[in-house]
C-alpha cells in the first residue's frame, strides 16, 4: 500500500488526510502537539466563522497579491464545498447578518471530534508529540516532544502543512524556517497579520477611551492607493485594532517598509459626502459648544468627537469646510503593528517560486505544502480557514496523482 506522511495537525493537513485516506493511502499525520486541531479548536471558542458566503468576484480579491494563485485552489473547494463538508460531519451550517458562515452549534468542538472519528474510520494514524526537526536524505526525522528519541521515516508522498508563526503556544512558531532554507526553498519572512496597530495616543485619549469602538468608520493607508475598509475599529491603550484595521495590514505594512511611517485615514461619516457634511455643519448654533456643535450637526459621538481632537492637538478648527475634510479622513499615526504572537495570523511563508501548480517542491520532489506556511494572507471573516482547507485538497489531490502516475 502507498503512504503518506502529513506533518502538521490543522485543518489544512487534516483535510488532506482526509482525501488521501478516502482514496485508499496509508496516512499518518504527526503534530507536535498533545491534540491536534488546537487552533481551530481556539478560534471556536467565540463562535467557529468557518467559511464566506461571498460569490467568487468578491472572494478572491481578499487573497490580495495571492488572489490569482489561489483562485484555482478555492474553484476546487468551494464554499459550498466546505459547507457541505460539515453538513457530512453532522454540523449543518448558517449564514449571519455579515455574510459569514458559521456551523449551527457555533463552536468547533462538536465538528472537529466528528472529524477525528471520521479519519478514524478511514484508518489515518495520528501520532502526537512528534516534532519535525529536518529531513535525513529524503526521510523526515522526528523527536519526541516528551522522550526526546529521534527517528526516521519515509514515505511515498508528504505534505507539509506546518502554519505560520502566529500561535506559537499551539504549535504555529514558524520553527520550520531553517530546515526549509537549508534545503534551498525560499521563504519570505513570517510577519504578523490581522493583527492591531500601534499608534501613540496621548495619555488622556487612551485612558478614556480604551476598549471603545469607532462605530461604522471607513480606513484608508495614506498614500497606497487601496480602497477604503469599513467596519468598527476598536481604541486600545496602545492602538487601534478590530476588523477593518487588520484588512488594511498588508497596505500599513508596505507604507511602514517605504519610510518607517503611515498615516491610517478614519472617515468617521463614510455614508455622508463632503459638501453635505460642510452644510451640516455651518449650521452651529451660537452657544453651542464644539462638542455640541459636532455632536447635533453630524452625530459624532464622544470617542469620534475625541479622535477630532487627539488628531489636532485639542485644537479642532472652527471653520465647517475644515472640520468637514478632517470628519472625512482622520489622521493616526501608525507606529508599527504588534507583535507577531498577537496577531490572529502570519504573512510571508514559502514563495510562490518555490512550488509548482499542484504546490510541489520544486527542490524537494514528492513533498508538497498547504496552508498558511504558503505566501499569502487574507483578513478575518473565514477567508483563513477557506484557502487552508482548499490548499489542502488541492495538494492532496496532487499527490493522488503523483502516486497514480
């Protein structure tokens, strides 16, 4: 019987597995970890956001400079694919209000334990405590996490799927950089995405208004050239975070690499134009205060209100037109973002030069990759699990047909 090595426990490797064990392979998957799936399992603790029910066009353009890349990946496993997946599990799903889908218990737990049974019936093996310290020729070299006895094993075909470097606690370190350099693949350097941002707050600003949201704000990167992302941005001591500011990680990072600065845009009014906004405003009344006045004008509640003056130094101008532009795009300095282990996922990973269409090793012949140990990213709203469970059939798939051929 063919075999199959699967290194690394998440849903990309597992659902590999899956495909290659349904096809009648010997599968063993080892994780370095006492359970497999503990990231999945985490990311259900708020509510498992599974998949999108966007169409294609809307899809795809989330992968960013992947879009393309992936797009083969995701027409391979779909949405409703994956959809249907669960509901073979057990876990039928549903759509909320933002488009997002979620299985109908909300947690993660339910899916994944069916999940493990399943690939129990197809005979996978799942060795645990197993860490992958290289490669011995062309056999993959372990040591236990526990007992520290190293071996080595082969197999026909492998698939590395590995994360990025963004739980390091659960496994995700990018710990597997040096082997993969040394073997001569390229990987662009493992940086932290959907993640929040550094901006330097006055002291008063953070103390009042951490942990308040922007409500319904539009952000646009100064100088990138990229849409505006709405939704609701969250203040923090030390920053901003929330939806639309991890969208906007890939343009923040590229304005930080250019010259060491970017300037974040709030508009606090996305649905109201300029001109209606200046009109609103010349309206003040005579005794009002300027929080008064920017608060019945155009309803900016305290924290907008707040931002205004933070950005100005306390000295919001007086003039309607002004006040209309700066309503329009706030300027925050970003700083930087924070730290890779705070970020819900890593950008970087294997270059895309080093796999070829079926995400093959190019300098490793039978080895393939998955997940997000490969060069892309994508914001939160299940884009994430989407592409990992997508690049995993894709690869497995492959493998498949190399042990075919």
């Amino acid at each position: 019987m063919r075999t199959a090595g699967v290194v690394g426990g998440g849903p990309a490797g597992l659902i590999a597995a899956e495909v290659l064990a349904t096809a009648g392979v010997a599968v063993t998957v080892y994780d370095r970890m006492p359970s497999v799936s503990r990231k999945l399992l985490l990311a259900g603790h708020g509510g498992l956001n599974i998949t999108h029910s966007e169409d294609r066009d809307r899809m795809l353009p989330r992968y960013g400079r992947a879009a393309d890349l992936l797009a083969p990946m995701v027409d391979a496993f779909t949405p409703a694919d994956l959809r249907d997946w669960c509901a073979g599990l057990g876990e039928e799903t549903f759509v909320g209000s933002s488009g997002r889908v979620f299985p109908r218990s909300f947690r993660a737990t339910p899916l994944v334990r069916a999940w493990l049974t399943r690939l129990d019936g197809l005979g996978v093996t799942i060795e645990k405590r197993q860490r992958w310290t290289g490669w011995s020729g062309d056999a993959l070299r372990f040591a236990g996490v526990v007992d520290g006895v190293e071996r080595e094993v082969a197999h026909d075909v492998t698939l590395f799927a590995l994360g990025g470097a963004s739980w390091p606690r659960l496994g995700a370190d990018g710990g597997w950089i040096p082997a993969f350099e040394a073997r001569g693949v390229a990987v662009a350097p493992l940086r932290a995405a959907n993640v929040g941002m550094r901006a330097a707050w006055s002291a008063p600003f953070a103390e009042r208004f951490q942990g308040v949201p922007l409500k319904s704000v539009a952000l646009t990167v100064r100088g990138q050239g990229r849409p505006a992302v709405r939704g609701d941005a969250m203040v923090t001591r030390t920053g901003i975070e929330g939806g639309p500011v991890y969208a906007s990680g890939a343009a923040v990072r590229d304005a930080l690499d250019a010259d060491g600065r970017c300037v974040l845009e709030v508009d606090l009014r996305p649905d109201v134009p300029l001109d209606r906004l200046a009109q609103r405003l010349g309206r003040r009344r005579p005794k009002d205060s300027r929080s008064t006045w920017l608060q019945r004008s155009v309803g900016l509640d305290p924290v907008a209100i707040g931002l205004l003056r933070e950005a100005t130094g306390n000295a919001v101008p007086d003039d309607p037109a002004a006040v209309a532009a700066l309503v329009k795009a706030v300027p925050v300095e970003i700083t930087a973002t924070m730290p890779i282990d705070k970020a819900i996922s890593s950008a970087g990973g294997i270059r895309w030069s080093e796999v070829d269409d079926d995400l093959m090793l190019r300098a490793v012949p039978g080895t393939f990759v998955a997940g997000e140990m490969l060069d892309w990213e994508a914001p939160t709203g299940g884009y994430l699990l989407q592409a990992s469970y997508s690049t995993g059939v894709w690869a497995a798939r492959a493998m498949l047909r190399r042990l075919a051929g």
